[in-house]
C-alpha cells in the first residue's frame, strides 16, 4: 500500500515493538510472526536493545501487519497520528506563547496573539479534553500581558465544548435566553464567552422543545416565567442540570402548539 512507507517512518521502536507482539499473538508464535515478516527472530529480539530501526524492517513489519491485521494496525497508527498531532500543536502554541511573552512592540504582540487564536479554533478538536487546563492557563496570562500594552484583544470563544463544560453553560445560557430577551445571540455569546452557533443551537432546540409539547401562546409566557424561576435557584449548574433537565424542558400544554416562537 502507497501510505505504509509513509506511516512507518513514523514508527519509533516502542511502536515496532507493541505491532510485531500483535502480529506474534496472532500468528501464534515469535518465529511465525518473524518468518511472516522476513525477519530472523534474533532482529525481533534486538528490537528491545537498539535505539532506531531501518526503515525497511518498518516497511516489512507494516505491509504484513496490513495484510493479517488491517483493523488494529489502522487503529494504532490512528492513535499514534493524532496523539502526535496533539503534542506538535501544543510545542506550536507554547513556542508561540513564549514569542508572546517575551514581545515588547505591541504591534507584534497584536499580530503574535490573533495568530494564536487562529490556530488554537482552527485545530480546537486536538486540544478540547486532552490540554483545556494548559490553553486556560496560556489565556489568562495572554490577557494580561494584551492588558499591560492597552491592547483589545479577546480570545474568540471554541465552537466545541466538552460534556461536563455543556453541563454547566446550558442552563446559563437558557436563563440568558429567556430572561433577556433584549439580548442578540451574538451579545449572549461575548457575555458568556461561548460561541455563537452554541447559543443559536440552544435556542432552537428549546424552540422546538416548547413547540413540540404543544404550549398555547397564552401558556407560553408562564412556562418561560417558570424556567427562568428554576434557573435562577440553581446554584451547582453540573448537579442541578443533570437531576432536572427532563423537569425544565418537560412543558406541558394542550392544543394545537405554537406557530411561532421568535420571541424567545
């Protein structure tokens, strides 16, 4: 296959080692897995001792791996790929923090931050979960160091958010929605530092919620006045979110439903 030379540059000898006890497991034996390889079982062996592999083993290793065990060799090269992925932009946006830290022109810190921002949304789905803390940290202090020079910089909010951040916006953003209605979900979304297509997903999610179980327009101010309530109560988003989600979407109602629900 084209990509296997490749792919199998990228392959230290932890890596050669962990795919070639696959291929043993699977073939049942050391020598097997050697012979099916064209290798002597002593290179198998020298594997543990030495510090790189010539690229030709890799190549042999992986064409056979390709061939007996398509689906776990895919995995692990998928692993190693965006886990490596993850740690190259993280040494990317240190080594552009660092730059940021140690300018002293603000119009190269300007252009140094709005470069750090473009890369942290465009390659976002690399760092949320694996490095949020480490991103977190790296704004708080890019903040400040854009506060010392009297520069206007916001970081623009992640389109993507983890369950456990979901837990805890949905139920603020909800309470913006329909507290405020003088509010744009643009306006909401630089308030809570969240992303716009969030706000506007959640707004048509409870749309649709409020329309499908049928509220008549004179019910519907009650049932939104009733949310707000219970929105305002809350004082541990995560907790409370997920005991009394059903009970805060759950509005009931008869009737031929609403035909229009703008006003939210």
């Amino acid at each position: 296959m084209e990509f296997v030379a490749e792919y199998a540059s990228l392959l230290n000898p932890n890596d050669v080692i962990k795919l070639f006890n696959l291929l043993e497991k699977a073939l049942g034996s050391r020598a097997a897995a050697a012979d099916a390889c064209d290798l002597t079982r002593k290179t198998a062996y020298d594997w543990k001792i030495v510090k790189d592999l010539k690229l030709d083993t890799k190549i042999k290793l992986l064409n056979v791996l390709m061939e007996k065990l398509p689906d776990e060799t895919l995995d692990y090269l998928t692993y190693k790929s965006v886990s490596s992925a993850s740690d190259i932009l993280m040494a990317y946006l240190s080594a552009m923090y660092e730059s940021i830290i140690d300018e002293t022109q603000p119009e190269s810190i300007i252009k140094k931050l709005e470069l750090f921002d473009e890369k942290r949304i465009q390659y976002n789905g690399l760092i949320t979960g694996k490095f949020d803390s480490e991103i977190s940290d790296k704004l708080f202090h890019l903040k400040h160091k854009a506060k010392q020079f009297h520069l206007n910089w916001i970081p623009k909010p992640s389109s993507m958010i983890t369950v456990e951040q979901a837990c805890i916006l949905m139920p603020l953003i909800i309470k913006e929605i329909i507290s405020r209605k003088d509010l744009t979900d643009k306006k909401i979304s630089e308030e809570l530092r969240v992303s716009e297509d969030l706000v506007k997903t959640i707004r048509y999610s409870l749309q649709q919620t409020l329309s499908l179980y049928g509220i008549l327009p004179s019910d519907f101010r009650k049932q939104l006045d009733d949310l707000n309530k219970a929105l305002t109560s809350i004082t541990n988003p995560p907790i409370s979110f997920r005991q009394g989600s059903s009970r805060m979407i759950a509005a009931t109602g008869t009737g031929a439903g609403i035909e229009k629900v703008n006003e939210i």
